[in-house]
C-alpha cells in the first residue's frame, strides 16, 4: 500500500483497493496506522470545489514527501557527492567533499562527517544509500571496485558503526535505474532500459516492473559488445567495442592520438558541431556506434522506454540525428519507433539513485530488494 501512494499517488481509496485487491473495509483498517505515523495523509481531491472536498470519498492518499529524509553518496576516484532527499526522492541540499584516500575505515570516516553535517540540517535522516561503480554483494559489501583499489570491503558495515544509520551500498548503474524505475522515466513501465555513456558504458534492465539483477555488474558490459570489429583500438575495452568508440576518455584519446591535443569531452563536442574534421569524424562514429547500441537492444528487449543518461550524453546535442538514423537503419520498416528519452546526469543524480535505495529499506525491507 506504501509503496503504491508513494509511487503513483495521491490515489483515491477506491483506486487504491482496486489495485491492491482489497475491500473497503481491509483498506480502512490497513491504512489507519500508516496515517497515524505520519506517514500518509488525506489531501483534497485535485480540481474538486470546497463544498465537494469533505468527507472521506473525495479525499485520497498521498505520502508525506518531507516526513522522511534520506541521504545519498556517490562515491568517484576523487570525490564524494552528497544528497539530502525526501521521501519522494525529491533533493533539498547538496554536499561534497574531495576525497583524498581509498582507504576503507578513512573513507567510512568521511561518510560519517558528511553525514553529520547533511543531518545538522535536515536532522533524523532515516537511512544512508551508497552507489559505488564496481561490483556490490549483498547490497553491503564492495566485492570489487578497480578505480577505489577495493576488494572485499564491507562499507556498510563500516558506515553503519560510525553513524548508527541503516545503510546500504549499491552498484551506482544498478542505484541509478532503481532511482528512474520508482520515481523517474520507467515509473509505471513493464519493459524498460537504461543506458549510460560517461566515463563507461552502463547498463540496466527493468522487466516486470523491476530490475533485473546481473551478477556481473560494472565487470564488462560494453568492453566486449563489439560495435565495429574495424574500429578504433583504445586503452581500455576490444577495438571497436561500445566502450572503445563511446567512453569519453576513449572518445578524447582518439582525438588526441590523431591531432596531438588533449581536448576535453565538451570541447571536442563543440569542435565536432563547427565542422572541424578530426573531432567531427570521431563523434560521427560515436554517433553511429549509439545507434548500432540502441538498435540491437530495441531488437532483443524490446522496451517501452529507452533512457540515455550520464555525462556523455551531450552527444546527442550534436549527432542525434546520425544516432536516430542508424538507429532506423538497424530496425525492422515496420518496427515501432524507439521512445528515447536523454538525461544530462551530474553526480547528484547518482547520489539520489543512491538515496531511492534507502527509500526502498524503508519502504520494502532489506530482505525484500536483495
């Protein structure tokens, strides 16, 4: 019942029982107590005169959004960004710190501080979420985080001891399409995908409603999905992979080994739009690489939404047209046209998908999302 106001509130209660399977009177003895805590309220039906908003038919359930308070880490090589959120996933502060050690206890310890500082604010935060890129058991341990040097570190375990919050620690792809799946562009959506270009490619699958866990999170995706067997051979992921020719360290290393300038991402993007060629080529075939990308997972998924999020996203400001032609060119004349939906994703944003984990805890249990 929570988790249906939350999510697609304010409901009316005859919608609500009809969607939960309930009578009327199961509903009324169900909601009492969550209406007590706080946690749900009756508003005025929307659009309805005062004389029609009294009594109880014409008022629906909404949740509380500020009764709760979350708080959000997004933890990169160099930097920890924090969120305060509502109940809703609805950021109210922002906070972050340079982060100057790998070291777990020190980086637990940082955590704590920033904890402290977001809670003086917004006090009685009821949980922390983490989103760290790397592979997360149990959704408190770090198995394994290349740019963090982590094997093995239970972080929740150590920011549970310094704060005495629940926490719990996700892969941040994993966080992110959790985050867009209750509250963002998969809300209500059977079948849907998220796609991130940045720093790497991530990847997440929403079927049935939920996400679909892959025991090989942030291990490989878009390293060995080969776009173009011929293309560009880059330091990290196979030549021609979907990383080799999309990643924007990838995408800057090209530029530089042709033209001997070490350009930054948005840079080479406007370059590419004034026609200059080096950069022009090089964001012409990350074009067509995302395209190839978006058909084959339009042609196996077939979602009803694709969401293309994360830094590298201003791309398609200047190639979405080259991206929706390939992706046209790959897809059946009669194929229904892919809903693409793109989002410029700060850390912020991840820091949030890191909060709608804590929003979970609470709302579902820890047993429940594991």
């Amino acid at each position: 019942m929570a988790i249906e106001v939350l999510v697609n509130g304010p409901l009316s209660r005859t919608e609500l029982a009809r969607r939960l399977g309930l009578s009327a009177g199961s509903l009324t003895r169900l909601t009492k107590p969550l209406i007590e805590s706080g946690l749900l309220v009756e508003v005025a039906e929307a659009g309805a005169p005062p004389e029609v908003r009294q009594g109880r038919p014409s008022q629906p359930l909404d949740v509380v959004a500020e009764s709760r308070s979350f708080i959000g880490f997004k933890i990169t090589e160099d930097m920890v960004y924090g969120v305060v959120t509502t109940l809703r996933s609805d950021i109210v502060a922002r906070h972050d710190r340079p982060l100057t050690t790998h070291e777990p206890g020190e980086v637990a310890d940082l955590l704590a501080e920033m904890t402290d500082e977001l809670a003086a604010a917004h006090p009685g935060p009821a949980g922390i979420g983490i989103g760290v890129g790397g592979l997360v058991e149990g959704r408190s341990v770090v198995a394994e985080s290349l740019f963090l040097r982590w094997n093995d570190v239970p972080l929740a375990d150590l920011v549970e001891e310094r704060t005495g919050l629940p926490v719990v620690v996700e892969n941040d792809v994993a966080a992110l399409v959790e985050a867009e799946t209750w509250f963002g562009a998969g809300r209500g959506l059977d079948r849907f995908v998220v796609l991130t270009i940045g720093a790497g490619i991530g990847y997440g699958l929403v079927l049935g409603g939920r996400r679909v866990p892959n025991a090989e999170e942030d291990r490989g995706f878009g390293r060995h999905w080969i776009i173009d067997p011929h293309g560009p051979l880059t330091p990290t992921g196979e030549r021609g992979s979907a990383v080799s020719l999309l990643a924007i360290p990838n995408i800057r290393y090209q530029v530089a080994a042709a033209t001997g300038r070490d350009l930054a991402y948005e840079e080479i993007l406007h370059r590419a739009a004034a026609g200059e060629p080096m950069p022009a080529r090089v964001v012409d075939e990350a074009a067509r690489a995302l395209g190839v990308l978006l058909a084959q997972i339009s042609n196996f998924v077939m979602p009803q939404k694709i969401l293309l999020a994360g830094e590298g996203v201003g791309l398609m400001d200047v190639a979405g047209d080259t991206v929706r032609r390939t992706i046209d060119a790959r897809r059946h004349p009669r194929a229904a046209p892919v809903d693409l939906e793109t989002k410029v994703s700060d850390f912020h944003d991840w820091a949030r998908g890191a909060a709608v984990l804590a929003i979970q805890v609470l709302v579902l249990g820890a047993a429940e999302i594991i």
